[in-house]
C-alpha cells in the first residue's frame, strides 16, 4: 500500500505550533509520507517552534522581509510554492487557520489541482476587517478546501451556515494536543527575567498585543491602559514578550520602556509562554492561541479587541471581551484584581477546545476520505 502524501504547509508562530502535534502523529503513522513546507513568513519566531517540536523542514521558502505587506507575503508564497509543488506531487495539502501563509499556500494547492484540508477551520467573526486580514483569509480558504476540520462545534455550525463544500469533521483544537507536553509543573525557565520573578508573592500579568487591527491608536490605548495598572497596582508584574514586528516594538517600547515591573523581553519559545500562564495571575490578549491556551490553564483572559472568533470560553465566563479603549481594559483588569469573587468565576480550568485528541482524529478523517479507514472518526465532544 503506497503511503498518502501529506505536505502540511506554515510559516508563522502559531501555525507551527499547532500544526507541530500533527505532524509528529503523521510522522508516526505508516499510512501517511509526512513533509513539511515552510514559507517563512516568520523566521526566529518559527525556527523556535521547529526546534522545540524536533521539526525538520523539507522545503523552506525564506519569504520574510522586514515590514512586509500582505501582497508581499502572498505573491512570494504563491510563486516560491510552484516548483516545490511540481516536485513533490503531495496528495493533501494541509494549512491552518488564517494567515496569509494559509490562504496563499491553500490557493497555490488550487492552481496545481492539489486537494487542501484546512486546520482550525470554521472560525467567524462575520466582519471582514476584524480580525484583518485573518477573516478573509479563513473565508476564502474555506471555499478552496476539501476538508475542513474543525476545533468545536460553533465552528462548524458556521461552516454548515456558509452552505461550504466538502467534508467537515468536528475534532478539537491541536493547540490542546501541544499542550500536553509542554506545561510541566517542575518546569525550570531558561529566561532570567521569568526565573527572577516571585510568582507567589507578586501578582504577573502576561500580556501580548501583535494584531495588525490594532496597529496605532488601538495599540497605543493598550499599552496606556497597562502603564496605568501598573502605576496603580504595587504588587503587579506585568510580562510582555514583545512581537518582532518593528511597529509592534515601537509602540511598546515608547509607551512601557523603562517602567518598574514592566518586563518587556523578546518573544520566548513555546515551553516558557506556556510555563509562563500556567504561573501568571491573569493573562491580556489579542492573540488567538492565548484565547484557547489560558482557560485551559484556568486563567482568566482579557481579551484587548473589539470582537472573538472564540466565543465557546466567553460563554464558559473565563474569558472576557475588554475592547481597546484605556478606560474599559482598565476597568476590567481592575476588577480582577480587586475583587476576589469576580477572580474566582472567571479562574477556573475550562477545555471548549480541545481534549489533547485533535490530531488522531485529523489523521484519521484524511485515512478515511482516501479510502484506508472504513469509518469517519467521532465527533470531537466538549467537557467543560
Ligand atoms: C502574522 C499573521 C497573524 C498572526 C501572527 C502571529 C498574517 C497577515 N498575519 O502576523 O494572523 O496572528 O502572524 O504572530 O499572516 N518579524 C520578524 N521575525 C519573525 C516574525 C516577524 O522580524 O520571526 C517581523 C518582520 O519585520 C515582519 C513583521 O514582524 O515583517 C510582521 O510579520 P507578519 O508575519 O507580516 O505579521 P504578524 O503581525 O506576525
Ligand atoms: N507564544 C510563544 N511565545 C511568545 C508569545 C506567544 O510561544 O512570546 C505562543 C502562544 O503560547 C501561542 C502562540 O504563540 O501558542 C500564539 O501566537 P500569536 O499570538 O503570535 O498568534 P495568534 O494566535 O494571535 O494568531
């Protein structure tokens, strides 16, 4: 029996890491001939995760520029795809989520006739500028895919709701599946300024703000609303291990730069982030991961947008939408930090998505569309 080729496709941080248990479970299983194509989007951000995973990269496209545009990174992806897609005929091509690696690599696998499956598939926020340009980019690789998996069953109600093609599996997010080995309660930080840290006397905020939405007074709004929490707050700690993007730096080095108890250190690899929550008081955030990662953990999150694609811990009351205006994150953090009921409800470990199961379930729905299984895996169910 001729293994599937399955060519997995990613190039910044969070699709490593959550394409990394996937790959590993491919690897591990005879029916499938795993490899990997790197775009490079990003590149210390994404070597680190290659290097904590054990992740060899069987192409690397090396796109990154500094300051790149969005058109810059898909037509690099688009035409630095072409040969490698020539040369290595995969069967699937998976991408995930919705970067502008994901739709470009997904659209690269369309012009060459190549079937696509899509990780983390169903998210909405049904606004097309929010998150910008990720909505579109989820969108419009899910009109290309075959197979769509998706983390919860919100997602796929959104995609039933779209009336897409394909079939559509419900397995949980890979991101739980990562997170099986790297939170460690013995673990030991490599970062001095994290090992320095009293984590029971001091009450640590992690905080990250990277999204493109949030670029200038957004971003600005964040980072005073964090100089003020701090300045009111003795026994706050406040880490941000900051984006590389230079207009991310920018602004949070002019803004928290040189504050007492504002630590702002250089993006750390995946084991310390999540080491890091795990010990953290409360997490702020406009990431994506961190919205799935911190409940799971049993930490509450303020969430510095305007909207979620994450609805399913919002509902669960772990995670809250504090907007990016000073005064409403200020509010909200205040809160946290002053009321102890108001803490109480919202610290408690909730897993909407994800029971550490994803990826045997993505392998398994690729084994049966290709005939190698004789049933669809089941559903991926929440407990909360
Ligand atoms: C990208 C994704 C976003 C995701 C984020 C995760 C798009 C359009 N955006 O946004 O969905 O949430 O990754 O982090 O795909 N840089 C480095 N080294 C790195 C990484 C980035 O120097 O390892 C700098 C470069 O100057 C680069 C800039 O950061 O031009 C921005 O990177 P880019 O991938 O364009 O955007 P992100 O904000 O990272
Ligand atoms: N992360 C990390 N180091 C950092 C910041 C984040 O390893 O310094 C991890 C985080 O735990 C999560 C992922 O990166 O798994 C989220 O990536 P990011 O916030 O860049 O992107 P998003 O999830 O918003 O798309």
């Amino acid at each position: 029996m001729k293994p599937i080729k399955v060519m997995s496709v990613f190039g910044t941080r969070p699709e490593a890491i959550k394409m990394a248990p996937l790959v590993m479970h491919l690897q591990s299983r005879p029916e499938f001939q795993s490899i990997c194509c790197l775009t490079g989007q990003h590149r210390e951000m994404l070597d680190s995760v290659m290097q904590i995973f054990r992740l060899k990269a069987d192409y690397d496209l090396q796109i990154m520029q500094t300051r790149q545009t969005l058109s810059s990174i898909t037509s690099r992806t688009l035409l630095g795809m072409e040969s490698v897609l020539e040369e290595a005929k995969p069967d699937l091509i998976l991408v995930h989520g919705d970067t502008s690696t994901t739709f470009a690599g997904a659209l690269a696998a369309f012009y060459h006739k190549i079937p696509v499956g899509h990780v983390e598939a169903g998210l909405r926020t049904w606004d097309k500028y929010s998150p910008y340009p990720e909505e579109m980019n989820r969108t419009l690789v899910g009109d290309i895919a075959e197979l769509h998996f998706c983390p919860t069953q919100n997602n796929r109600d959104n995609l039933l709701r779209e009336g897409l093609r394909g079939e559509m599996f419900l397995t949980g997010n890979t991101v739980i599946d990562a997170m099986q080995t790297t939170v460690r309660p013995d673990y030991v930080f490599q970062t001095k300024a994290l090992n320095d840290l009293d984590f029971t006397g001091r009450r640590v905020i992690t905080l990250t703000c990277h999204r493109r939405e949030n670029y200038g007074k957004p971003m600005e709004n964040v980072m005073q609303a964090v100089k003020t929490l701090v300045e009111r707050h003795e026994d706050v700690e406040v880490v941000y291990p900051v984006h590389l993007s230079p207009v991310v730096r920018e602004c949070a080095f002019g803004i928290l730069g040189g504050l007492p108890r504002v630590h702002l250190i250089d993006p750390i690899d995946v084991e310390e982030m999540h080491n890091l929550m795990a010990r953290s008081y409360l997490v702020m955030t406009d990431s994506g991961g961190l919205q799935e990662e911190a409940p799971a953990l049993g930490k509450p999150v303020l969430v510095l947008r305007r909207e979620t694609e994450r609805p399913e811990a919002v509902r669960a009351g772990t995670v809250r939408l504090a907007g990016v205006e000073q005064e409403a994150i200020l509010r909200h953090a205040e809160e946290l930090l002053t009321d102890r009921e108001a803490y109480q409800q919202m610290a408690r470990a909730v897993n909407p998505y994800g029971d550490g199961h994803a990826s045997e379930r993505i392998a398994d729905a690729i084994a049966w569309h290709f005939g190698l299984r004789p049933e669809r895996p089941a559903d991926f169910t929440a407990s909360e």
